[in-house]
C-alpha cells in the first residue's frame, strides 16, 4: 500500500476526512493525479508548485575536459587483423604482378616496378601483426577549433624493437648506449591485454593530452 493510500486511510479514520471525500481522493490517487492528504481534498490551483513536479529528461552533454573511459581495444583489434589482411592482400597481388612482368620481359620495367607494393605489403604486414594501438587524445584549450583531436594508429613495438636490435651499430652511439630495443621490447612485455598503458598530461593553459598504449 502507498504512503498516499495510507495517509488518506488514517485521515478516514481519525474523522479529519470523510469516506466521500476519502473516496474521491483515492479515485484521483488511483488516476496519478496529484493530491494533497494534508490539504482539504481539493486539486491544486493552477501555478502552484505544491506537489510533485514533472521532470524533463535532459541529456547529459560530456565535455572535452571531463574525464573520459578509455578506447575500446578489442575492436581496434579487429581493425588490426583486417588492415593486416589488406597488405597480405597486395602482397599476393604485386607477386603475381612480379611472375607475369617476368614472364612476360625479364627484369623489364613490370617486373622492377612491381617491387614497389611488394615490398610496401611486406612491410605493412610486418607493422600490423599483433601491433599494439596507440590513441592519442588532445582535448586543447577551452575556445579552441577544433576542440578535441584523436588520433589512432597501429604501434608496431614488435618491429621496432628488431630494428633497434639489428641495425644498432649503424645509430648514434648516445642512442645505442640507451639499448632502446631491449626498452621497447620489455615496454611490449609489460603491457596487459585489458590494462592498456594510460599517460595524461595537463598544461598550465589548461590543454590536456592522453595517450593509451594497448
């Protein structure tokens, strides 16, 4: 039994109201519309803001500088496997070019130029396989257009890391010092699949910069 009914009820009881007018406001309760147990029984005068009010809904806008959840991984995830697929796609499309250039003129043209996506493919698959994703959120200052920057790319730590690795000799040697792939390669190791590496940095002018690594 509502608060309401029951009010009502005790007023009925306690003769402050009588069963008709009980009556009718249990009948204005039973319709949802207002009533006022402590008043007289008589409806609400118009303007009056005793009582229950209506509520609109209003839709919660979030700002660039609230705090905001992080990417969603799995699904650029997904992404990853079908960018992959993409150079696998023209790397079995520029060999193809590269058998038919060839049998068609040895070492012509056809066949030097088909090196070009060739090697674009190889290179491709090598960066999108189980890459790690970098986001990069730039909320800049409040007046600015745009506001908000994001930025989504394919980190390939794996690739990277053999690079530093094999060609160290060739780098400077303050960069070979720093042993930067056995550092990329251990930052690669300790990034948890649902724990992506989370980096924000405010300025004094109120710019705010978020990095995710997953």
């Amino acid at each position: 039994m509502s608060e309401e009914r029951l009010i009502i009820l005790q007023k009925i009881e306690s003769g402050d109201l009588s069963v008709e007018d009980g009556r009718r406001l249990i009948d204005l309760l039973d319709g949802r519309e207002f009533i006022d147990p402590e008043g007289d029984g008589s409806p609400p005068e118009a303007g009056s803001t005793t009582g229950p009010q209506t509520v609109e809904q209003v839709d919660v806008i979030e700002t660039c500088h609230e705090k905001t959840s992080p990417p969603d991984f799995s699904r650029w995830r997904t992404w990853a496997w079908v960018i992959f697929g993409m150079f696998v796609f023209l790397s079995a499309l520029s060999a193809l070019w590269m058998v038919l250039g060839w049998q068609t003129r040895p070492w012509g043209l056809g066949f030097w130029l088909s090196w070009v996506p060739f090697l674009m493919g190889i290179t491709g698959m090598a960066a999108t396989y189980r890459a790690r994703w970098l986001h990069i959120r730039i909320c800049q200052v409040p007046g600015s257009k745009p506001e908000k920057i994001s930025i989504s790319l394919p980190l390939p730590l794996g690739l990277a890391s053999w690079f530093m690795g094999t060609f160290s000799g060739w780098m400077p040697a303050k960069v070979h010092d720093q042993k930067m792939g056995l550092m990329i390669q251990e930052l690669d190791r300790n990034i948890i699949k649902n724990e992506p590496l989370h980096i924000q940095v405010e300025g004094d002018d109120g710019e705010q910069v978020e990095v995710f690594i997953g």
